[in-house]
C-alpha cells in the first residue's frame, strides 16, 4: 500500500502542530512570510531570535527526516530560471495577499476567517491555472 498519503498526513499535522503552538505560545500568527518579511525590513527585530528559529525550523526539520528516511523523492524541475521566476512570484504573491499559505491556508482558515479562506481559494486556483498554461507551453512540468 502507497504511504504517500500518511506522509501528507503527519506533515499537515507538523505544520498544524507548530502553528497552534506558535499562537498559543506568542498569541500571533505563524505565518512565514510575514515571520521572514519583519527580519527582512527589520519590523521584526525585537523577536528576531524566535522568527530565525522558526524560518530555520521550517528549513531543517523537513531535511534531517529526508536524510532519516533515506532522502526524499521530488520533481522538482532542474530549470534554475524557472524556480528562481517561481519563488519570485510567489514572494509577489504573499506581498499583496498579506500573507502566505501558512497564514492564510492553516492558521486563516483554521480560524474560520473569511480573508484566509478567500486568499486561499484563489492561490490555489491560480496554481492551477499556471501549471495547466505551462504544461501546454513548456510541455510538462
């Protein structure tokens, strides 16, 4: 039996665990974006130690269980321009959603809140939409 579907599940429940803890911890949203935006512009200075500890825990945890697992299988395209055009317009993205898929996805949605909801309806349908148009484009991603 494929476990890709557990796997799906313990990450959501990772991701859904450490955003509850975060807010009942902080009494503030765990949105990444916004965490890594106040180190950037320097909002975010009187906590810095905590945002830094929690943008590296979002890079290291998922690493150490890759190596733990024997490494983690992607398909993620080998086309340097395009990740670097993508995670441009993803940054775009989360600035004028005011927020990310961790902010509007599992904290915005989880609380009910209509914006989060809202937010996250149309990131997904724009994902959807652009991997539709560059299949046909590029010819499969």
């Amino acid at each position: 039996m494929p476990i890709d579907w557990i796997m799906g599940l313990i990450g959501g429940l990772l991701i859904g665990g450490a955003a509850a803890l975060f807010l009942l911890v902080n009494g503030r949203i765990m949105g990444a974006s916004g965490l890594l935006g106040g180190l950037v512009d320097g909002s975010g200075r009187s906590d810095a130690g905590e945002r830094i500890a929690m943008i590296a825990g979002l890079i290291v945890v998922p690493g150490v269980i890759a190596l733990a697992m024997g490494g983690a299988q992607t398909h993620l395209t080998s086309n340097m321009g395009l990740i670097v055009v993508a995670g441009v317009l993803v940054g775009i993205g989360t600035r004028l959603a005011n927020g990310c898929t961790s902010g509007h996805g599992v904290c915005g949605i989880s609380r009910l809140s209509l914006r989060g909801i809202i937010a996250t309806l149309i990131y997904i349908g724009a994902g959807a939409v652009t991997i539709a148009a560059l299949r046909g484009i590029v010819g499969g991603l």
